[in-house]
C-alpha cells in the first residue's frame, strides 16, 4: 500500500493541470465538440487533484471510478458528434 504514495502527487499534479486546461479549452472555445462536459469535466478534475495530493490512501480508487465514468460518457459524446461531421474525400 505505500507504493501508492509515490505516484499519487504526480497523479494529482496531472490531474490539476488536466483540469484547468480543459475548463480554460472549453471556456474559449466555442466549437469544441461536447463542450458542456469538458467544462463540466475540468473542474472535478481539478479538485480532485487537489484531493489526491492531500489524502492519496483515501481518494485513490474513488477517483479513479469517477474520473474513469466521466470520461467514459464524454468520449461517447464526443465520438456521437464526431460522427455527424460530413467527411470528404
């Protein structure tokens, strides 16, 4: 269980700058596809960081799960959006 404390700051480190760049992506640009659930995304993302570098014993597999699923439902999104794009050969 300690080797959990040697990557969690960098997790959540990485999870900070995640966070902020996504919302500050989201914020300023209009034409991000599922941009709802980036902006929505960056900030969890970002708190979670924070809470991963306090307590990474505690937050370890929560976040985990949590992250995983919110990413989950915004690749689909994405992807859903994507599809509508017209494609030229």
């Amino acid at each position: 269980m300690r080797s959990i404390l040697l990557p969690a700051p960098w997790i959540g480190i990485g999870r900070l700058i995640r966070g902020i760049t996504q919302t500050l992506a989201a914020a300023h640009d209009p034409a991000m596809p599922a941009r709802d659930w980036q902006a929505l995304l960056g900030v969890p993302t970002f708190v979670a960081g924070i809470v991963l570098i306090d307590s990474p014993f505690e937050s370890v597999a929560v976040l985990a799960v949590a992250v995983g699923v919110v990413e989950i439902v915004t690749a689909l999104r994405i992807k859903g959006r994507a599809d509508r794009v017209p494609r030229t050969v």
